[in-house]
C-alpha cells in the first residue's frame, strides 16, 4: 500500500487541479496519473463545502461524486478539505462506491479556512513522515504505522483539529470506524 515504506515522507507525489463543476472535476481525475504500485494514491479535495455537497461553479452531491469516485478504481483514500462535508453517511457511501478506498477524511463542520488548511498540513505530515522527537540527544522521526494512527496523533499535536471535528473513517472487519468518535471514547 505504501504507507509502510522504508524512506518516510519520500514517496509523495503531489499534483494539482482546479475544477468548476462535476464534469470537470471527473475530466481531471481522468487525467491524473494513477502511480506506482507502491505508492499510495491520495485525492484531496480542497474546496468549500456543505452538507451533502462540495461546492464549485456547480455544486457537486454526494450521490454524483459517488458515481465519479465509483467508476475510478485504484483510489487508497480521499481526503476533504471541505467544511461540513464528512460526516459519517458521506464517509460510509463513499467507502461503498470505491471498493478500493481504505479510508475518507474531512470536517463535518464549519471549519475556518486558516486552520483547516493547517489541520490538512499537519495530518499529511503525520502520515507521509511520522512524529517528529526531539530528545536529548539527536533528534529523529518516529514512523506511524496507518492512516488511523497519524489523525489519532494529530489530535494530540494539535488540537484545534478536534474542535474542527476533523475524522478519519476507516474500514475494520466490524464496520465502518471513527477517529474523532474514539479519540471522544479515549477521553471519558
């Protein structure tokens, strides 16, 4: 899959693309290369969002970026930018729609664009390069071992992304299961 690679942080490859509506965006998914097998293949969407829609020139519904995710295969995991978008039906009908999505995160809440972006930042840095330690003698990145565990982490580097009600939902043989929903069960 790529997350368990021996060089952290150095198997990325990141592209961008803007997009105005459905069509668009499903011309530009088209046209992104689909890379190596090893490597991991992330969409994120960094967008204005609602309920039930991520919003462009166009909206895009949630049932239409289903069919759109749902006729590409070969995506690990999608990851949203966008307020109020993610909330558990969204994650649990996309993870339906792409069979070969291992997980989906976003907000499921207003969330300023400032510290969103932020949040964002600091959860790819987490998951592409581990913890960062400094302790007293070399400083070093300890690696993290799955997507689950770098939103897990960053709720305890930074904060704020629990008020953002930022989440990971993720697939286990019991179901569909959330970061913010365990990091609430760790608490009590």
């Amino acid at each position: 899959m790529g997350f368990g690679r021996q060089r952290l942080g150095h198997d990325a490859v990141f592209s961008y693309s803007v997009f105005q509506n459905a069509d668009g965006l499903s011309a530009e998914l088209d046209r992104q290369d689909r890379g190596a097998a090893t490597r991991a293949k992330i969409a994120y969407f960094a967008c204005h969002g609602r309920q039930n829609n991520l919003c462009a020139a166009q909206d895009i519904s949630r049932t239409k970026l289903k069919r759109i995710l749902g006729q590409r295969a070969g995506y690990d995991a999608l990851l949203f930018g966008a307020c109020d978008f993610v909330d558990r039906n969204t994650a649990t009908q996309l993870l339906g729609a792409v069979p070969s999505c291992r997980w989906v995160a976003g907000y499921a809440k207003w969330a300023p664009w400032l510290e969103s972006m932020l949040c964002d930042l600091m959860f790819f840095r987490l998951l592409l390069t581990g913890r960062f330690t400094r302790p007293e003698v070399n400083a070093r990145w300890i690696p993290i071992r799955n997507p689950e565990e770098a939103a897990m982490t960053l709720y305890e580097r930074f904060p704020p992304s629990v008020d953002l009600c930022f989440s990971l939902f993720y697939r286990t043989a019991g179901g569909i299961r959330a970061t913010l929903e365990q990091h609430a069960e760790q608490r009590t």
